[in-house]
C-alpha cells in the first residue's frame, strides 16, 4: 500500500465504502493492494492509487485528492475506504458463495445495470409518437415501463397505441389528463407516485433517442461511479433523466419544482447536462 496516514473517523463521510469485506479486493498478505473489478486504476509511476471515476468529465469529477480515497487500518487488515461514495462493485463472500468465481464479473455486470422507466409526452402526430417509441426499442438497456402521456385534447386516438404496445415485450400505459392546467412538472409527480422504478427519464414524441443512450448512462453510474439528481434535458425538453428517490426526499414538484428545490438547497453540484453524459445526444 502506498504511503499510509491515519483516518480519524470525522473524515470518513455518512456515505462511503470500504473495501475490506469486498470479495474483489486483492490482498498481499494483510494489505490490499487492488481491485479485481477494476473499480480502482492504479498508477504505477507513483505508486498510487486513485478510483476510475476521477478519470471522467471535470464538471462531474473534481480533480482527485486524497480526501476521496482513504488508506486506512485495523487489526487485521489494512484497506481502502473510498470517500463520499457508495462502490456498486462492493460484494461480500455470501454473495460469492452463490456463484463460481470465474462468473462473479459477469454477475455484477448483470446485477449493476440500469432499472427505469421512460415518460413520453405526446403531440396530435401519431408518426412522432411511434419514431420515439421505436428508438427506445432500439436501446441496448431497454426500459422496465413506459407511460405516453396524452395531454388534454389530444388527437391520437388511445386505440392505435393499444396496437402498437400490444405487439411489444415492455410494460406499458397511457395517461388521459383530463385537466388541462396541468404542468408536466405535475403529471411526472402523478406518474412517479403510482409506478416508481430507480431512474424515469422524459421525452417528447419525434425525438430519436440515440441507440447508446442508455447503455451510456449505465456504464456513467456504475462503472464510473457517476452521483446525480438530475441529467438536465437538451435545448428540445428531451433527454432529462432523473434519480427517483432523489425525486421522493425532495417531495417531487410539489410547492416548486424539483430543479428549482435542488439547485437551492445543492447549487449545481448534481445537476449535470445530459449532452455532456451522452455525446451523441443532440443539443
């Protein structure tokens, strides 16, 4: 282990991991000195270590420090404890147990994917609705549910769309709002209370998601660790994905906006633009 300094508890953050435990750490004698997940890089010039996601974009990531990942030690191991941060690579000898040692990165892999749901806000063209729903079938990580949000008045009759979901493999709804002063900002809250999944994302009909859009966002959190409230959408309204429990703590919508609630009580800090997350989303 590189150069060790002691942890006083008050340093250590209400959220963090601690590799000790981890089935993927890799010890030499009573010292770790890897991870076999990968979800620390080492640097061998200096004989360093820092996390994978301190190499990712500078508006997510502050510049690594040593605040982050911490050399710590009891009596019986000396291990790292990663700051601030809840490792999704983090799994103990129970859970290794379950499976053969050669499947457990495969098994992560399935265990640490993506689980939301997509909102679409339709317009009067049945065509628009229909290009966006075929580019979410198209997703490498396909959603858990998908909701198409018929605003009062609209035109597309509820019948065609009932066709077309009934020949697809999702979990799918309509809402009918039937009042219109309502805010989308209110029917998202309507949504989220009655089907919550870990992440919804919202789109208009006629935008083409692009096809790594997802599977993109995926590897963000769980490769690299990503934290966020919310993935601002882009200049069209598309694109927004959002943290449900996030949503939850925050009481939704309700009073003001979700955003408007973040930003007050945490700045900047976890509101990030989804083109930034994903290139090939247009601006």
């Amino acid at each position: 282990m590189a150069k060790q300094r002691r942890c006083d508890n008050s340093e250590i953050q209400r959220t963090h991991t601690s590799c000790k435990n981890c089935i993927f750490a890799v010890y030499e004698n009573n010292t770790q000195k890897w991870c076999s997940a990968n979800y620390l890089t080492k640097i061998d010039k200096f004989h360093m270590w820092r996390p994978t996601f301190c190499n990712e974009i500078k508006h997510i990531n502050r510049p690594f420090d040593f605040d982050k990942l911490i050399e710590v030690y009891d009596e019986e191991k000396e291990f790292f404890i990663i700051n601030g941060i809840y490792c999704y690579g983090k799994r103990k000898k129970k859970w290794g147990d379950r499976f053969d040692k050669d499947k457990w990165l495969d098994q992560l892999k399935i265990e640490n994917k993506l689980y939301y749901q997509v909102i679409i806000f339709a317009n009067d063209n049945f065509t628009d609705i229909i290009i966006t729903l075929k580019s979410l079938l198209k997703q490498k990580i396909k959603p858990q549910y998908i909701t198409i949000v018929r605003p009062f008045g609209n035109a597309v009759r509820p019948t065609l769309l009932v066709d077309y979901f009934n020949n697809i493999d999702i979990k799918w709804n309509i809402q009918n709002i039937a009042n219109a002063d309502l805010t989308d900002e209110q029917i998202i809250d309507m949504i989220i209370g009655s089907k919550p999944l870990p992440y919804y994302s919202v789109f208009h009909a006629g935008f083409s998601i692009p096809q790594d859009f997802f599977s993109t966002i995926n590897d963000r959190i769980y490769k690299n660790t990503l934290k966020f409230a919310i993935l601002l959408p882009n200049s069209t309204n598309n694109g927004m994905v959002v943290s449900t429990s996030i949503h939850k703590i925050y009481d939704g919508n309700k009073q003001s906006t979700l955003l408007e609630k973040i930003k007050k009580d945490k700045g900047d800090e976890l509101l990030i633009p989804i083109t930034q997350i994903c290139p090939n989303c247009p601006k």
